[in-house]
C-alpha cells in the first residue's frame, strides 16, 4: 500500500528503467549465521567523514543478520556478474554454496 500519486509507480519505473546504476553484494556474519543479498539502493553519502549509504529491506535474512553483525562487507559487482546477482536475489535465508 502506498500514498504516492495515481501512476506515480508507472512513471517511477519508466525512470528507473533509463537508469544504469551499480549493483553490489553484500555479506555479513554473526556466529555461524552468514547472509548475502543483492544491493541496488546504495549510494556514497559523504565524503568527509566518508559514508556509504546501504539500504537493506527488514524483510531479508541479510538485514536479520546484520543487526547483531560486527562486520558487514560491500562488494561491487562486474557487469559479467549477473549470474551470481541472480542467485542473491533469487532466495532468501540459505544461499550456502555461494563464494563471493
Ligand atoms: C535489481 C535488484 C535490486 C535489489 N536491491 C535491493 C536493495 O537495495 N536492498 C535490499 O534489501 N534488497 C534488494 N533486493 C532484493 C534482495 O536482493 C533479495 O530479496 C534477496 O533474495 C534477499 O536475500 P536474503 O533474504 O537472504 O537477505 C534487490 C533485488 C533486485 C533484483
């Protein structure tokens, strides 16, 4: 459910749709629990002091994780990785057999 305007969504995906912007994987762990997803809501946000700006769903097994995580890495994809974005988007939880 949204409060955006009648056909807002519509003329949000044909913007976006233009758009070439970077995908990234991220990956983070706590105790034995690992998890991974696919990132496109990521942007730098500051230079100094530098940030970059992560946005994960609180509906991903990643975002669980996360939360209890020390460490959390962002790796950029290659455009000649879409097999491995396809498989961190594909799933949720288990993605074990994933190498990144
Ligand atoms: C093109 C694309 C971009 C995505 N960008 C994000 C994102 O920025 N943040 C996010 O939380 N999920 C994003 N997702 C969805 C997650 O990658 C997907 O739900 C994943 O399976 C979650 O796995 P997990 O539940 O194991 O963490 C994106 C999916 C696609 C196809």
């Amino acid at each position: 459910m949204t409060d955006a305007a009648p056909g807002a969504s519509a003329d949000l995906d044909r913007f976006v749709d233009g758009l070439d912007y970077p995908m990234f994987i991220v990956t983070t762990a706590h105790g034995t629990r690992r998890a991974g997803c696919l990132v496109g809501f990521a942007t730098q946000a500051s230079i100094d002091p530098p940030r970059l700006l992560v946005c994960l769903s609180v509906n991903n097994h990643t975002h669980h994780v996360a939360q209890r995580a020390s460490t959390f890495a962002v790796h950029a994809l290659a455009s000649d990785q879409q097999d491995l974005a396809a498989l961190l988007s594909s799933a949720t939880g288990n993605k074990s057999g994933v190498v990144v």
